[in-house]
C-alpha cells in the first residue's frame, strides 16, 4: 500500500513539474499586439468627441511595473500614425505585473499639449483570450482652453456642463 500511494505522488509530482516547466516556457514565448488611438480634447472632457482630432507622430511608450515595488520590469515605444493609431509588438508574459499606455510628449505643445491623467491599462498574459491583440482605451492630449464649439458638442450627446443634475436630460417642450 505504501508503495502505491509513493507511486502516485510521484505522478502528481512529475505532472506538477511539467506543467510548471510548460507555463515557464510559455511566458518566454508569448507575444502580444497592444492597439490604441491618440487624440487631441479640445473640450477638454477626456473622451472622443465629434471636435476631436486623432494625432499622429505622437510618441506611446507601454511600461509593465511589478505591483510590489512599481519598478519598470518592460517597456516599449511607439509613435502614432496618420489615423493616430498605435500598434505595439510586446514579447512575454506580464501577468504579474500592472501593465499600461500612456503618451510621452505632444509634438504639439502650443495647440494640444497638456497630456491627460488617464493611461490606459492592457492585460498581457494568456488568460484564455481568443488572440493575441489587446486594445488600449484611447489616450491623448487636451488644449489649454476649451473650444467656443464644444458646449453645443456636448449638448448634442445630452451632456449639459453646466446642468447640476448633468446625467438628467432637460424636458422636452410640449406642442
């Protein structure tokens, strides 16, 4: 009986092993494709508009950081293209890590260049996802000084800035 039960923790011993040195193998192997858009705000809202403008030659950097320590563990770069999308090839796995975009700097400074608080986090490790593209929520820039144009931008997606109760659309006017 003793020679039974030894038998079959070794099995469970050898599985376990394996399946350790296969999840090492993949975390070398995994690659990942981080896809975005940068814009400008010129409403300075933080979310696409119809006044909005998509950037290109804008620099993106993707930085993973260990979540005990926040120190950069990866990193990547990449620019923006005409459309102001980005597409980052990143290489292994970085499931134990905090993960996310962020724009570097505005070749716009004068016209578009106050960065947004918001990055945008992607998660790169093969948590049974269908493929290997992860899409990042846009980031971008703000202008200084909102466009005279934008309260009627947003009063035509029933955002009222200047509403206290903004979530609650005004009364319709009764014929």
């Amino acid at each position: 009986m003793a020679k039974a039960v030894a038998l079959i923790t070794s099995a469970f011993c050898l599985l376990a092993l394996s399946g350790f040195a296969h999840a090492a193998g993949k975390k070398k192997d995994s690659k990942f494709t981080v896809e975005g858009k940068v814009y400008c705000d010129p409403c300075r809202v933080q979310f696409v508009t119809k006044l909005s403008q998509f950037l290109e030659g804008e620099d993106v950097v993707l930085l993973c950081k260990n979540e005990e320590t926040g120190n950069v563990t990866y990193s990547i770069n990449g620019k923006s293209s005409k459309d102001g999308s980005y597409s980052l090839k990143a290489e292994g796995d970085h499931g134990d890590e905090v993960c996310e975009v962020k724009v570097a700097t505005s070749p716009q400074p004068d016209t578009c260049g106050e960065a947004m608080d918001e990055t945008a986090p992607v998660t790169l490790t093969d948590n049974g996802m269908s493929n290997d593209i992860r899409y990042a929520n846009y980031i971008g820039f703000m202008k200084k000084d909102p466009d005279a144009e934008c309260p009627k931008a947003l009063e035509e997606l029933v955002i009222y800035p200047d509403d206290p109760d903004e979530d609650v659309a005004p009364e319709e006017p009764a014929n």
